[in-house]
C-alpha cells in the first residue's frame, strides 16, 4: 500500500461534535494521483511509488519527461513525488492512488510550503519584545546589539536578524483524519496545514505516531 498521496489544500472551517464542542479542522482535496513510477529493490535499491498529480497541457515538457508519461501510459503531470512502499505491494506503474488509502482516526503528516512574508524584522520574524514605546525612545522594534566589541569580535553564526520570512518548507505532525469523502476526494483533518489555500501539499501516514 502507498503511504501518502498528494493533495491540494481547499482551505479551513469548522465542524461540531455531538457534544456541541467546535472543531477547527482543514480540507484537503487528495488525489487522484497517477502511479508514475514503480522503484524496486532490484533496480533503484528500495521500494517507492512515484505519484502525479494534476495535469497539464501537452507540450509543456521536454522529450525525457514525454517519454517518461508516455511509458508509464498516463497524461503529463504537474507534480511529482515519491512515497514509500513496503516490498510486498502490488502497486504498479499505472495504478490510481485515491484517497480511501486512509480513513476517519487514522493520523496523518502533512508537508507544504508557508506562506511567503516577505522581509520581516526580529518582532514579527523571531517574536523579540522591542524596546520601550514611550515618548523620548529611540529603540522601539530594532534588535539592540547584535555582538561583542572585543572578544569574539564579530557576529556568530546563527545570530536572529530581520530577514526573509516563510515560502519555506514545513511539515506538520501528527494529524487526526476526521472523515474521508472518497466520491469528491476530499479528506477532513483536525487542525491547520501548511500553506495558503490552493497550494499542494504532501500527505502521508504519520512516522512518529499519535502519541
């Protein structure tokens, strides 16, 4: 069986338990994804499933990538990802991974690229206090001092600036399916995904388990 699948993020609402509690929880559109690439221990040196998902227009590609389509018999493909696979599956090139691969409890990994904030400073980049915000200061939201005038002389490595935040990769852990909607591909986890609504996210059966 594939471990995960890719997906499209729809974006967050929420849902109500009997209880009348109130759920924040995230829709993500997962799959179909078209099996691409079936890697073996005897050829590539471990199992793995290469998936795509969404198409593309014809022509977009070059002839390696055509050729690559063509032989697994399946339309261009927007993106590509590997997902592991035990040595006993039966997956093979051709095959359609949906999202029935997981059901309501089950918890899940989910890895996207954040949302891009452009240039930040430490307040909102690190969460640094700042300085005083009364009348007469000349602080406020700078950083203070970012080194020594003698010993080392200069500043270390790893030192918290202002600087490029987001549009990076991150993955969140260890969350819960809620329901799976195997006829409009839709799966329902409690919490919130990385990324902004329309991006594509990576789903995959959780490493480190619900604990």
């Amino acid at each position: 069986m594939v471990t995960g699948l890719l997906g499209r993020k729809v974006g967050m609402t929420r849902i109500f338990s009997e209880d009348g509690r109130w759920i924040p929880v995230t829709l993500v559109q997962a799959g179909p994804c078209v099996v691409v690439q079936r890697k073996n221990r005897e050829s590539d040196r471990y199992d793995a499933a290469q998936l795509g998902f969404l198409d593309r227009k014809q022509g977009s590609g070059n002839k390696p990538e055509t050729g690559h389509y063509r032989k697994a018999g399946t339309e261009p493909k927007r993106h590509l990802r590997e997902f592991a696979l035990s040595a006993d599956s039966q997956v093979k090139t051709g095959d359609t991974v949906r999202v029935d691969i997981f059901k309501a409890g089950d918890y899940v990994d989910v890895a996207g690229t954040s949302k891009g904030k452009g240039f930040q400073g430490v307040q909102k980049r690190h969460g640094f206090r700042g300085g005083p915000g009364t009348h007469g200061s000349n602080f406020h939201r700078r950083p203070g001092s970012i080194g020594q005038s003698a010993d080392p002389s200069k500043v270390v490595k790893g030192k918290r600036m202002p600087g490029r935040m987001g549009n990076e990769r991150v993955t969140t852990l260890n969350l819960e399916v809620v329901t799976v909607d195997p006829e409009k591909d839709l799966l329902i986890v409690r919490g919130s995904v990385p990324g902004a609504a329309g991006c594509v996210v990576e789903v995959r059966k959780t490493v480190k388990g619900s604990e």
